[in-house]
C-alpha cells in the first residue's frame, strides 16, 4: 500500500505544477495586452526594454498551443500513475 500512496502523492504533485504553471500562462496571456501602459520604460536598462518589447510584441503565443502542451504533461503524469498502480498491483502477487 506504500507504494501506492506514493504514486498518488507523485500524481498530486505533478497535478500541482500543472495548476501553477496554467495560472501563470493565464495571467501572462492576460497581462501581456495591458503590460505596456503600466511599465515605467524610463527606469528600465536597454536589455530590460528589448526583453519586454520581445515579449509584448509575441504574436505567435497563441493561447491554445500552450495549453496542449500542458494536456500532454498531464497525460504524461497519468500514464506514470497508471504504470506505478501495475507495477506496485504486480508485484504484490
């Protein structure tokens, strides 16, 4: 049963970065259109500017593909939890 409790504790981990990692590509994707009237561009260096003009200027980040890449993650983590519960369920026999 060990082994089966740390698999669900790796799967609720995995779950946990998933959900951190959404809310951040949420807010970025929220804030990017609204990011450049609230900068004080006077006070930044020349690389901080470039940075922020590359990642406001970011036309191809579309929202969609991002999450794909995180449903892929998921179903990376299941798969593991999958594999786990049948290793642990065989080797208890």
């Amino acid at each position: 049963m060990a082994m089966l409790a740390d698999a669900v504790k790796e799967f609720d981990l995995a779950l946990d970065d998933l959900s951190s990692i959404f809310d951040f590509v949420r807010a970025a994707i929220r804030l990017r259109p609204r990011l450049s009237g609230m900068l004080r561009w006077e006070s930044m260096g020349a690389e901080e500017k470039t940075l922020v003009d590359r990642f406001l200027n970011q036309q191809t980040a579309e929202e969609s593909l991002l999450y794909r890449g995180m449903v892929i993650s998921l179903a990376g983590a299941f798969e593991q939890f999958i594999r786990r519960i049948l290793r642990a369920s065989v080797l208890s026999i």
